[in-house]
C-alpha cells in the first residue's frame, strides 16, 4: 500500500488546513479531522493523475521514524496504489508506453487505462502489465 504523510492545521475560519509534506500540490481543508483526512486522500488522487497525465515524476513518500503531533497518515485505495506502483516501475525501467503496448500486444488505449487512476482496471490486467515489465504485485 502507499500512504502519505498529512499535515493538519488550524485554518482561519474554523476548519482544518490539510498539506501533503511529500507531495506540495495538495492543499485542502475539512471541517472535522476526518473530513480533512478524507478531503486529503482526493486531493493526492488528484494531483498524482495530473502529474501522471502530463508524464511527469510523481514523488514517492518519504519514510519518518517520527511523525509531528500534527501529521497523520493516509492510505490510498488498493487501485490507485496499484497504478501508481505501476508507473513508478514503468519509469524505473525507462520503457515508454509504446514499448509496453507492444510487450502486451495491446492497442493503446487499453496501455493508457491502466494509468488512468479514474479507469477501474482489472487485477489481471495490471498484473499483466508488471509482468511486461519484469515484475510483480506482492501484498503485504
């Protein structure tokens, strides 16, 4: 799974201020802890499919021994992980789309969904696609 470090402050208007320290294109707030928390997740969904979109790097958390009393965590749903790990290792390997379109005899609209975080793949497609890339989904 991939989870991110939240940080939560006290807005000027009674709500809560919601940034992601790795990733500072996430900004939002929530009336209540968890709606911020949740508001958060969205948020980082959002801007990872931009950065995605445009085929730029999208920064991987850093490890903390020691989190803020003001930071939480959030987990990002098992598909978007998925497809996130998908493109880090897509990058890793510096294959382009093309390359795996033709390791998955795919046309390329289908190569395109698996990153599309708004597109709910198939696990076998997406393990298909770590194959073609020389890896593996490993649950932990």
């Amino acid at each position: 799974m991939v989870s991110y470090r939240i940080r939560l402050e006290p807005d000027d208007n009674d709500t809560l201020l919601a940034t992601c320290p790795d990733l500072p294109g996430v900004v939002t707030y929530g009336d209540t802890r968890e709606v911020a928390m949740a508001h958060a997740v969205d948020a980082i969904e959002t801007w990872i499919a931009s950065l995605i979109a445009d085929g730029l790097d999208v920064p991987r958390p850093t490890t903390v021994k020691r989190r803020k009393a003001e930071e939480a965590m959030v987990t990002l749903p098992a598909l978007t992980a998925l497809k996130l790990e998908l493109y880090w290792a897509l990058r890793d390997s510096r294959i382009t789309r093309a390359e795996l379109m033709r390791r998955l005899n795919w046309n390329r609209e289908s190569v395109d969904r698996l990153f599309r975080l708004d597109h709910a793949s198939r696990l076998d497609q997406i393990e298909a696609a770590f194959r073609a890339l020389g890896r593996q989904i490993s649950v932990q």
